[in-house]
C-alpha cells in the first residue's frame, strides 16, 4: 500500500478537514495574532468520492503519516487560493501540480507544520514558496521585519529560491531579500534596511546579520528549511538552534528534501510541533526514476581515459550539458585543467572560488556557453538547471544521499536524463547502499559491484546508514557550503 494514514485507527481517512485555526493552540511570544489557516477546500475537491482520492494517492505513491489528512488537490483549477498566488503557475504553463504539491498545499495552507520528501526535480520549491506568500498576505499584523524565512545551504540555491519567490512577489506584492556569505555586507543590509516580507539565507550569513543587529527574526511565523536533511546534517545544529529559536514560537516550520535519513528524525522532531509527513514513492532512499543510471565499474588509473571517451560521444549530441562531480576543490580545479586542455568547454565551481567565480560558472554553464561544470558536492542539492541532460560522477560520493542529490541535477520536472557513475574498488564499502538505489529503481546492477556489496566491505557501520560526513560543529560547514562569514574556520572540505 503506497498511502496510507499511520495512525488511522480505521477511522475515516480520507475525509477533508473543515476549516479551522490551529493559531490559538500554541505559545505565542508576541501579542500580535497569527493566522495560519489559509486553506478552503473547494468543492472540486471535497466532492470527489474516496475512492478516486485513494486511486489517485496509489498511482503518484502520496503516503501522509500524522494526525490529520487533509485530500490533495489534483488540479490547479481545484486549488481555491488568491488570484496572486496562481498568476506564476499559469505563467509558467504548469499542466497540473505535482504529486508533492498536490498533498503539501493544503497542509501548509491549512497551517500544518510538515516533512516533505519528494524525488529530485518535483517542484519541492513551489511546494513551500506558494504557501509562504499567502501566508504572509493573511496576516492582519504588518511589518517590515521578515515573516517568512527560508533557510538553505548553499549561495546558490538560495538565489534560487529567491527567484522562485520572486515570481510570486511580483504580483502579490512582497518583498524578498537574499542573504548569504561570499558577497558584499553592504549591498545586502541595505537592502534589510529597505524592509522585508520573505527572507532566503544561509545560516552562517543570518547570524552574523543578527549578531550586528541588523536583522531580527522574531516577526518569523512561517519558516522553511529547504534540504533539511542537510541542514540538519551539516554539524551547525547549535547555529540553526539558534536560528530557530529566535522565530516566534507559534511559527509554522517546514521542512524539504529528497532525502530522508533515519539520522535527522529526531532533530525534526524537535523543531516541529504534530507535523504531518508527506512521502512521494518509496519509503527508503530512492532516486528519480526518470534517470537512467549507468555504473562503470573502474580502476582508479583508468578514470581520466574512460571520461574523455564518455565526453567525447556526449559532446556529439546537441543536448549535451553535462555536470561533473568530483569529491575535493583540488581534484576539481586539476579536472578542469586538464579537460581544458583537451579542448572540452568547461568551468569550474567549488567552495575555493570567489563568490563572483562561482556565479560566472554558473552563468556560463546555464548559458551552454561552456556545456560541462566541474563541481564540489557545492552543486550537488536543490540546483535547477533544466537542461541538464547528463550527470557524471567522476568520483563516487561519499554517501548515497549525496549520489541521490547529485544525480537528481538531471530529469527535472518532466525531462529525462542519464547519469554515468565511475565506481572504484575503494569505494566498494559504498556498494549495498548503491545496490539498493539501482535495484529500487529498477536499473542494472553490475556483477562486479553486487559482488562487492555481497563481501564484508557493504556491512553497514551504523546501523544501516553508510560513513554521512559529520563535521560535528566544527564550523566546516560554513567553508563546505559557502557560508564564508566572520566566524569561518579553516576546516575546509568541498
Ligand atoms: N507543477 C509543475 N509541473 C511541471 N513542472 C513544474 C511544476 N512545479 C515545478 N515545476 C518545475 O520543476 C522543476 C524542479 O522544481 P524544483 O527545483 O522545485 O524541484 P525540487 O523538488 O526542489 O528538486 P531538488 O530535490 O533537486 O531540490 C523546476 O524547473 C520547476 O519550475
Ligand atoms: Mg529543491
């Protein structure tokens, strides 16, 4: 059974939820009111028998675990919001939501705090950014301090976000300010002085703005951690503790991610309150099944050959972008160097880059001016770059997450994509769990590998989840993610 309400106790699971307030329930710091109920069910969707709701649930695999359900919304037409919050998605021609935003809007809307896990490339963004602007737009309090804030970990991905939100923030009139390390102080406070509804940053750059006092998050009632895994993963628990913290204490709090590990369960649980988990497709780690997954199976020595045969058939097609990753910011720099001289058209993007750098990169790279990026795990979660048509893992990831992530940067929303992995006997701890992406995903296992995952070396060493990098709060986050703020620490890892 892919749905399912966990704790349903045969009580009438698909029943839509009347409207109500959760506001008045919780703690409030501030004596000013929120309101987090946005949500009206229409009639398109309270009038659909229980029985096309389950069907629909089974075939986009939507399984809700918590205390409530509230029916998903299956079309655009059915979703009763204000004309502002639907003007992008017409905008952009969208054919129906996914199956992530389907299940997600009328929690979040509903002022549910939520876990959403959805595969790579299925429209997670609009899942939070839609919500976070009608919530803002219902509130009867107005402020110039922000009252939604969404936290990522990397620069990149925060603009992003911020791109996503602007559309919204256009035509419902919002203002949106994007923080993060690597750029100029100056340029960014100026534009927090200016006021602001919606804030994107990064933890490290947050919380030197609030240290100087020049920004404070306690007007923060909708917050959004967006690859929450990470976030939470990132060994800066105590920075984000005391992001958190500082919101208001009646705040809505979401988290996204295409992964899941067992690891950060009980770090959510303690900045959500009764929230609501949504899962699209498999429970355990699994990857976009829209990927063709290609493993080769290879000696060390043998990498740099096998690549430039593998970029030279790839650069013969037309759509050809092509993201490589590799594991450290010198193999990266020494990869491109050497491509560049073997005339293929790349650039380089990693955490030893300056800001201006990166973005060039990127710029180039989105372009298809330089078709192929050579990038750090720095690229690895949240970018959209829809034409991505081939992800090459130079070398393996250090986790099976990361590999998720990575190859997620291709087959966004409805393409497809293939993505070539060299895989190496010293990475042959790392076989079972590669073994269980490829097989859930239905893609060929090589002999070679499944043998590997058989011996001792695929033993897992922590109860089943494989060697995640801790930089157990020793600020290498900062460096690894591109927070580069005062406190940055020398510890240098991407
Ligand atoms: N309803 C929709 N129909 C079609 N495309 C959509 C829809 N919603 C969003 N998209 C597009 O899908 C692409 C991927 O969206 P997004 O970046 O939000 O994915 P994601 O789930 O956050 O992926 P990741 O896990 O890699 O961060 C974007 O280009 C977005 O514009
Ligand atoms: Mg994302």
């Amino acid at each position: 059974m892919t749905y399912s309400r966990y704790d349903s106790g045969g009580k009438g699971s698909w029943e839509y939820k009347s409207r109500r307030d959760r506001s008045d329930s919780r703690e409030r710091r501030n004596d000013s009111k929120i309101y987090k109920n946005c949500y009206e069910v229409s009639d398109i969707t309270a009038n659909r028998s229980d029985n096309e709701v389950q069907q629909y649930m089974e075939q986009n695999e939507i399984a809700v675990k918590g205390e409530e359900f509230l029916r998903p919304v299956q079309t655009f037409q059915e979703l009763s919001v204000p004309a502002y919050a639907l003007a992008p998605i017409k905008r952009n021609k969208f054919e129906k939501p996914t199956p992530i935003q389907a299940q997600s809007w009328p929690l979040a809307l509903s002022g549910y705090d939520m876990v959403g896990v959805a595969q790579t490339g299925s429209g997670k963004t609009y899942s939070f950014v839609l919500p976070a602007v009608v919530h803002i737009k219902n509130q009867e309090q107005k402020t110039r301090e922000p009252q939604a804030l969404i936290l990522s970990p990397t620069r990149e991905l925060c603009q992003q976000i911020s791109q996503v939100a602007s559309e919204f923030a256009r035509d419902a009139n919002l203002k949106i300010v994007t923080v993060y390390g690597g750029a100029p102080k100056g340029d960014q406070k100026r534009a927090l002085y200016g006021g602001v509804d919606i804030l994107v940053a990064t933890p490290g750059r947050l919380i030197d703005f609030m240290e100087m006092r020049v920004i404070s998050v306690r007007e923060v009632s909708f917050l959004v951690l967006d690859e929450a895994d990470r976030m939470l993963d990132m060994g800066f628990a105590p920075q984000m503790k005391d992001i958190i913290r500082k919101t208001r204490s009646d705040r809505q709090t979401l988290m996204f991610s295409a992964t899941w590990p067992k690891e950060v369960h009980k770090l959510a649980d303690s900045y959500l309150t009764d929230y609501i988990k949504v899962n699209i497709g498999a429970q355990d780690l699994h990857a976009n099944h829209k990927i063709n997954q290609v493993i080769h199976m290879v000696d060390e020595r043998e990498k740099t050959g096998r690549l430039n045969k593998l970029l030279d058939e790839i650069m013969r097609a037309e759509d050809n972008k092509t993201i490589i990753f590799v594991e450290t910011k010198r193999g990266a720099e020494s990869l491109a160097r050497n491509l560049y001289n073997d005339q293929f058209p790349v650039v380089a993007m990693h955490g030893d880059k300056s800001q201006h750098e990166r973005e060039y990169a990127l710029k180039e790279f989105k372009s298809g001016k330089k078709p192929i990026l050579i990038a750090t795990d720095v690229a690895s979660r949240g970018i959209d770059i829809r034409d991505i048509r081939y992800v090459i893992n130079f070398d393996y990831p250090n986790n099976s997450e990361d590999y998720v992530h990575r190859i997620g940067r291709t087959a966004r929303s409805n393409a497809t994509g293939d993505a070539h992995t060299f895989f190496t006997r010293a990475n042959a701890p790392k076989a079972r769990d590669l073994v269980k992406v490829l097989e859930e995903a239905g893609q060929n296992v090589p002999r070679e590998l499944l043998d590997y995952s058989r011996q001792a070396y695929g033993k897992p060493r922590y109860g089943g989840y494989q060697g995640r990098p801790r930089s157990g709060g020793s600020g290498g986050w900062r460096e690894a993610w591109g927070d580069s703020s005062s406190r940055s620490h020398s510890h240098k890892k991407f």
